[in-house]
C-alpha cells in the first residue's frame, strides 16, 4: 500500500505541569509535519495539549508518526501498539527513543534516532518502497526477528535550512491574534555547556547551531505584534548572534514581546541586557538549579550563587521578570536545602518558580550513575516528570524529597507575596503569583497517593506504581475499543 496518509502524535503529559497554562507545542514534529507537506503528503498533526487526537483520523493513516519525551513514553507506545494492531507501521523519534531505541521497537516498527528534519522525507519513501533502508542513517528497525541499528548520522542538519514550522497544520492551533497563546519560535540548537542532569547535549550536540538573523527575523515578521517564546536552550550562548537578532528586531519595530530561556551569563553584560529590555524581553527562564555551591560544582553547571544574585539584579533593573527553575534531590541537598531555596527566590523577589524533582533522564551521566549505584526505584517513565521522586536521594528519605518539594511549591506561591505585589500593582506578577498558588495546591492534592508511595516504598515498591502507569493511557484504551481492529488489519491486507 502506498503511504499517502501521516499521522503525527505528540501524546500529551500524564499530569498538569507549570506551563500547562500556555498550549506550546514542541516544534520537532511541526518541522516534520511542514516537511511531509511540502512532499505533497497528507498530514495530520495531533498534539494532545492543544486538542484530542481523531481516532478515525489515526486509523485511516498509512503510517503513524510519534514523538516523546521520557515522561510521555508510555502514552506514546499505547498509541503505537493500538496502530500496530490495525496494521498501520509505526515510527517513533524524539529524545526517549534515541535513548532507548531497543524499548521502543516493541511497540513500533521503526525508530529514526536524534534529529530527523532532513531525513523524514526519504524516511518515509524508503519505508514506502522497502528500498534503502539498510543504509539509512540513524535508524533502528524491525527486520524478522532481529533489531538492527544502522550507524548514526556523520553530521548534524543545518538548521539554516529548516522551514519556517507551520503551526496552522496542528489540529486544534489558534493562531488568531485573538487567541490567548504564546507562538514558540526556536532560532538555535545545541548547548555549548555540559550539565550532568541534562540531555540536551546528547541529543543535539554541544556545537551551538543557529539560523542567521534574516532567516529568523522572516519567521518574527509572521508573527507580528505577538507573544514568543523562543525555544532555544540557551538563547544568548551566542552573545555577538544574539544581539545582532535583538537590533534587527528593535530597527522593524514589529511589536513582538517576547520570553526565552537564558543562563546567569547573559547578565553580565550591559549592552546585550539594555539590547534585550529594548527589544521587547518581559520574561526570562533561568535554570538557577541551586542555591548550594556543592550542588551547582556536582551538576556541572559553571555558575556561582553570586553569580545568580547579581543576574537577578541586572534582569530586575531592566524591567524583566524571571522564572527561577530549582531542582531537589542531588547528593548534597539536605533537609535544611527546601526551605533555603525558597528564602532565597522570595528574598530576590523571582516572579515566579518551579521545584524540581531531580529526574535520571536515558542518555545522561546521571541514570548511569544511579543504576550503578542501585539507587533507581522504577522504570515507570510516566513519573519521570520533575513532580515524583523515581530514586533513593542520598541524605534524605524518598517521602522527605517528595513532601518537602511539594512545601517548597506552596510556601512561595503563599498569598503573600501576591498580596505585595498588588501593592505595587503589579497586575502581570499578581496575576502569576494567583495562579502559581492555585496550582500549587491542586498539584498537592493529585500527588497526595504518590506521597503514600513514598512513605512506604521498601514494603510496597511496584504495585501502586504499576497502577498509576496503566491509568495514564485508559482513555486511549477506551477509545480504541469502539473500533475492530483485526478488522482494520484484514482491510489493510487486501488493499495491499
């Protein structure tokens, strides 16, 4: 059967998360999407956050497309064992599968391991035809009874020659100026640094590759008078790069506000932060991690807590908000490490925050460490979220981190300092600090069974996990009931 139909699959999260607020699609499989459509393929694209995914839709594919992270894995591979079932091949990418791509071939036919964007295309045509699938670069497949992982590729796509994402082929995007959404914008990939915790670099590599500022100021232009966030890992690796984009976009005046992920350094110099209040910067992400010097030596993050203080300062001093992300858990962390953390992102008056759970992603020097260590609790990859702990902590018991971090959440999202804030009216920040505290207690009350996980784990590790696991994909399950799937797969066979 000839592949004419796609359908790609992001599978949404198993919980609410801190930017669940804002429907921001990844663009790894947007990117595809545009691709297989200028190919003169007929696409559809579901990402569960922004809208259900058409059954109908998924079981008159050709081919089914999947993309996941690690906590999204499990949800990802129901999908792919109900398209299997009906006789549809699956093929499955993003940063799990590279990882793991052995896992994830006993769900799907078909793994194209790290960066896809200039591969999809003669991917598909190689699956269509059965031809050249031997040599293709970066794959991982089914051949009989035997999993071959063909060598990866020799260099990374030039990220130069990416199109410009069509965010109008996800089913469900509002793209209005109406519509109450921040429109993701990525102009870099890679990192340059190397933390311990991270995957990034494995993933995308530790050459910082970026599009020239006309490539991304024809994107900007597109979005005109909008809201982005510009998905980079580090948007200002680059500093000579990344001012040279901010003048372009201060000389067109295009009226976009924008927000990006950044590190302590940026602050550190003046032109580039005055260069970033002036073209439109109201919010940056800065990964702080921690406020003990151990900690930060041990994640390898090449940053001081002095050097956190005096960024929150500059930033603060241009008008720019900051979103402080800590993570809980690393070797040196103690009982005394929660509420130190809180008093020092209330203390520096950080807008908003987000407590982690440190998480042993696949492909980073940390899971390694813990297996060998023996200090991994479960494999349950729909708790490798940042919100349930999945190891032994080191000077803590499991319940500690788990209880303490969800504290942590509460005291800073407390009322009072959304209280000061009016008093400053500041609508922006109140309106955060408001939601902030609502989430908070909403995510202690979904998280209250797991906590009693925590409490008696050495007596009762698996069952209560295992159960949680199979809930995450019971609508999925449900409503691939109401279809025959043996029936699909004869249908298929004869048109074949």
């Amino acid at each position: 059967m000839a592949i004419r139909k796609i359908v790609l699959i992001e599978p949404k999260s198993p919980d609410r998360h801190v930017f669940s607020r804002w429907k921001l699609p990844r663009l790894g499989l947007v990117i595809l999407a545009t691709r297989l459509k200028q190919a003169g393929y007929d696409v559809k694209l579901f990402v569960e956050e922004v809208a259900p995914v058409d059954f109908e839709a998924l079981f008159s594919a050709d081919l089914v497309g999947l993309s996941s992270i690690t906590a999204t894995a499990p949800r990802a591979y129901e999908f792919a064992r109900a398209a299997r079932r009906a006789g549809i091949p699956v093929l499955l990418g993003g940063p799990h599968v590279t990882f793991l791509p052995d896992e994830a071939l006993q769900y799907g036919d078909f793994v194209l391991r790290g960066e896809a964007d200039d591969l999809i295309v003669d991917l598909v045509r190689a699956i269509d035809s059965g031809q050249g699938l031997d040599a293709f670069p970066s794959l991982s497949r089914r051949a009989g009874d035997r999993i071959v992982h063909n060598p990866a590729r020799a260099s990374c796509p030039d990220v130069e020659a990416l199109p410009v994402p069509d965010l109008a082929l996800i089913e469900g995007y509002d793209l209005s100026p109406q519509a109450d959404s921040l429109v993701p914008v990525q102009t870099s990939r890679g990192c340059p640094f190397n933390c311990t915790f991270c995957s990034v670099t494995r993933m995308f590599g530790r050459e910082y590759r970026f599009r020239s500022t006309e490539n991304v100021m024809a994107e900007l232009r597109l979005r005109k008078g909008r809201y982005v966030f510009f998905y980079d890992d580090n948007f200002t690796a680059n500093r000579a790069r990344a001012k040279e984009l901010l003048r372009a976009m201060i000389r067109e005046r295009l009226g976009i506000r924008w927000s990006a992920q950044v590190r302590c350094d940026a602050a550190a110099d003046p032109e580039l932060l005055d260069l970033m209040a002036e073209s439109g910067c109201y919010y940056v992400y800065i990964g702080l991690e921690s406020v003990s010097p151990e900690v930060l030596k041990g994640f390898n993050k090449r940053q001081t807590v002095e050097q956190m203080e005096s960024a929150i300062g500059a930033f603060h001093g241009h008008g720019i908000r900051i979103h402080g992300m800590f993570i809980f858990g690393a070797d040196h962390d103690t009982r005394d490490t929660f509420r130190e953390t809180v008093r020092f992102a209330r203390a520096h008056r950080i807008e908003s925050a987000q407590f982690m759970i440190l998480v042993p992603l696949p492909g980073t020097p940390l899971l390694a460490q813990l297996e060998q260590e023996g200090r991994l609790l479960s494999r349950d990859w729909s708790l490798y979220d940042a919100h349930h702990v999945v190891f032994r902590p080191r000077n803590m018991s499991t319940l500690t981190l788990q209880v303490e971090t969800l504290r942590a959440f509460c005291r800073f999202y407390s009322l009072w300092p959304a209280v000061r804030r009016a008093f400053r009216f500041d609508w922006y920040s109140l309106a955060i600090k408001l939601w902030g505290h609502r989430h908070a207690r909403q995510c202690r009350r979904r998280l209250a069974d797991y906590v009693e996980v925590t409490r008696a784990w050495a007596h009762e590790t698996g069952q209560k996990v295992e159960l949680r696991a199979r809930r995450t994909a019971d609508d999925i399950k449900a409503a691939v009931a109401r279809f025959d799937l043996d029936s699909l797969r004869r249908r298929r066979g004869q048109k074949s």
